[in-house]
C-alpha cells in the first residue's frame, strides 16, 4: 500500500501528528526554568500598569507589548508560575497550528502534511512556543495573515483585507521586529488593489488598520528609537547574521549551518524568480504565492531598514518568522510541478529529515537562545536552604542575572536577598553567595569561598563564601 492510498480526514491527521510536539512543549513550558527574557518580561512590564505597558513608559525592545498585556491577563487568572505565565505562548501555538494546516491545505491539498510536519517539528520553532515571549503569537498571526490574504485573492471580498492586515498589525503588536510582516501585507494588498475592479473597497481595510497601527505603535517605538534600544543584531551583512544565525539555530547549534545557510540563499534566489514569473504569467492567485511574496519582502525589507535607518540586520530569534516562510516556500516551489510519484518520495524525505532533526535536539533542561539561564531556580533555591533567615544580603553575580535571580527570589520568597541591578561580582555589598557564569569566576578566585555546585547544563558556578 502507499502512502497515497491511506485515507484519514486530513484535520484529524493534524491533530494526530500534532500530539507529541504538544506534549513536549508543555512539558517544558512547566518544566523548564524562567529565562532573562521572561524575567525581565514579567518583572519590568506584565507586572507594571496596562498604561505602562501599552506606552512602553520604561522603553526596552524586550516589552511585546500584547504579549506583555495578555501575561499580566493571565498571571491574574492563573498565578506567577512558569507554566501560567507561558499560557499566552502556548495560546500563541495552538492558533499557529491552526493556521498552518489551513495555509499547507490551501496550498499543497493532499500533500498539507509534508509542509505542516516541515514546520510544526523545527525544534528552534518549539523552544519559542514555551517560551514566555511575544513569538508565538506573532508567528501565529503571521500565518493567519498569509491565509487571509490567499482567501482575499479568491474571494475578493474586503472583509479578508481587514483580517489580513489586522492580523499582520497584532503580529506587530505582539513583537515590533514583525513591523516587516505588516508593511509587507500591506503591499500585498496594494498589489492585489492594482489587480482588482475592486480596488477602492480594499481602500477602506488598507487606510484603516494603518491608522490604527500607527496610533497603537507610533509612540512606544519612538520612545525605543529615543532610548536606542533597538540594538539587538549584526553589522556583518544579510547572509552572515541573518540567513547563517537562523541555520544554526534551526540546527539546534548541534551541526555547523554554513550549507543549510547557502540553501536558504538559494531558496530566496529561486523563490524571487519563480515569485516573478507567475506575475508575468498572471498565476499569482495561490496560496504558496503569498508566503514568498512575504518571505522575500521581509527579507528585502530588512536589509534596507539596516542600510537606511541604520538597524542591525536581523539574528536567531528576531529572524525566527523567516523559517517558517522559507520552508513553505520550498513546499511552494517543488510541488507546483507534476512528477508523481516523485512528489511522494520528495515529501517524506522533508518529513523525514524534520523529525530527525527534532527528534536529535529534543532536550527537557534548556532553551537553546538562553541555555546560560538553564540553573537559575536551583541555584536560588540552594541559596534559600543555606542562607541564614537573620539579615538580608546581595548575591554576587555575573552582569545579566539580575531579572532571574530577581524573579525567583520573588517566586521561592527568599526574602533575605536584596534587590539586585546590573553590578557585577560583589559591587553591590555584602555578598556571602556568588553565582557567576564560566567566564567571570576569576572575580572570586581571589576570595575565600569555597564551590557549592557546578552546573554543566548553563555552564554556571554557585560559590559560598568561607572555608
């Protein structure tokens, strides 16, 4: 029997293939330790005011800012613990998922599952799906956006132009990065505009969500712009930190990504030229069509936001929307073509080749982006066994710890600890605990204290002072 033969009802198959990277992300959203991001995230903005929030009042590129407003939400219904504040993040992964299935179904038909497992089983993509961070939901809006725009084409109603667009806007909303997102949908619908006898009904939808935007946004990433908070990427070029970052990542840093990094050039190469043809041909009415126009807007996108506004060109996870974009596109470009049975084979050899890497990089103890931060609840919970309950003191610590020391100091009620900034080492006072990262022991090495634990997960060293 072939593959070709089995019947399922392809949204039961979804959910089916679905299960175990569901389970494996909630694991880890209950398992895995809170890292700076989240902290930070959590203490700085979801647990400020919603004006504060929304105004981004303390500006930092770490406030997504309805990512931020829906974990304030749901601290208040459900509790501060790991799993609780991840909510909105696991959220974010069942609506991607959602979107997935109907843009592979709209674009591949019997083939859905080969690009839905290509992209649902991307390990760099699940560590973001529990993580308590504006990604997930950005990527789930971005895929909706890109169902919506295709559903636009086909039905030429401007009810599509609003959702499209609307949800390209909360994509912004929930990471600022996705901005690119937005100003590529929006000049797909301009496109579509020049290629409609309804053009000026798409007017209303395209004039209007860019209002909102701009009322929404505008004044939180000026007040980035002013604190030059948008600091976070490369100078090297598109290829150096955008293309060969994500290739590693999406390696799970376990295999050198020079030549998946080459690969993905060539997709982009390839995928402009056949994006091209098909408006010449006039058969840009598909699915897979969209998801490359976006794919190559974004990608042209950041490179002249780097060359004319100055931003570092885009990282790991500030390029993460792109991998998903990128393997739909190489879905788009094999299988426009007929060569059964071929097809089939070419498919499972995608599959195949996404659960392995999955299935090599599966871990339960870190998230690959902040792996440093892998042992920060255990070391503060050591610190709270031995600590005397008399006087309050500082722990001496490597530069960025101060968010997760912070929030678990808040979670465990380990009172005695003070609050802690930026210091380094023992500047802040007395210090009879230090927790340092490999590279800044030697700040101890002339000081009586003796190793309490090694941590070889985060690469991590908790000292205690005394002989």
């Amino acid at each position: 029997m072939r593959i070709s033969d089995i019947h399922i009802r392809p949204s039961y198959a979804a959910i089916l293939v679905s299960i175990p990277v569901l389970f494996y992300v909630h694991y880890r959203a209950a398992a895995l330790a809170f890292t700076y991001d989240e902290c930070w995230t959590f203490l700085g903005y979801a647990s400020a005011d919603v004006w504060s929030i929304v105004t981004n009042h303390y500006p930092a590129a770490n406030n997504h800012v309805l990512h931020s407003l829906m974990m304030k939400l749901s601290a208040g219904l459900f509790g501060t613990s790991e799993y609780a504040l991840r909510i909105p993040a696991l959220a974010g992964m069942l609506l991607f998922m959602t979107y997935l299935f109907k843009v592979t179904w709209s674009m591949l038909k019997k083939l859905w599952w080969v690009g839905y497992i290509a992209v649902l089983y991307q390990p760099y993509l699940l560590d973001y799906f529990a993580t308590a961070r504006g990604y997930a939901l950005a990527l789930a809006f971005t895929l909706g956006a890109v169902y919506y725009l295709d559903r636009l084409v086909r039905r030429q109603r401007p009810f599509d132009a609003w959702l499209a667009l609307g949800l390209a806007f909360l994509a912004a909303y929930s990471n600022f990065t996705y901005l690119l997102i937005f100003c590529s949908v929006a000049l797909a619908v301009v496109f579509v505009m020049f290629h409609s006898k309804k053009w000026r009904k798409l007017l209303g939808p395209l004039v209007g969500v860019t209002l909102i935007a701009v009322a929404l946004s505008g004044y939180p990433i000026a007040r980035l712009i002013a604190a030059q908070e948008l600091y976070y990427g490369g100078d090297a070029g598109f290829y150096s930190d955008t293309l060969l970052s994500l290739a590693n990542r999406a390696l799970y840093n376990r295999f050198e990504g020079v030549y998946l990094a080459a690969f993905f050039g060539l997709v982009l190469i390839l995928s402009g030229g056949w994006l091209l043809i098909n408006i010449g041909r006039g058969t840009w009415k598909q699915a897979g069509f969209w998801s490359t126009w976006i794919l190559l807007a974004t990608s042209i996108g950041s490179i002249l936001q780097h060359y004319i506004m100055g931003s570092p060109f885009l990282i790991d996870r500030t390029a993460l929307f792109l991998l998903p974009l990128l393997i739909l596109s190489v879905c788009w470009l094999i299988f426009s073509y007929e060569f059964s049975p071929w097809k089939w084979r070419i498919g499972l050899l995608l599959v195949g080749v996404s659960i392995v890497n999955l299935s090599v990089s599966l871990n339960t103890t870190y998230q690959l982006d902040f792996i440093e931060h892998a042992d920060t609840r255990e070391a503060v919970s050591l610190i709270q066994e031995l600590a005397s309950e008399d006087s309050s003191f500082h722990v001496g610590k490597s530069t960025y710890m101060n968010a997760t020391i912070m929030f678990y100091k808040k979670q465990l009620d380990v009172r005695q600890i003070e609050p802690a900034g930026l210091e380094f080492c023992d500047e802040a006072g007395k210090t009879p605990f230090y927790y340092l990262f490999a590279k800044d022991i030697a700040c101890v090495q002339d000081k009586e204290v003796v190793l309490l634990k090694y941590f070889p997960v985060s690469d991590t060293y908790l000292y205690k002072k005394g002989a």
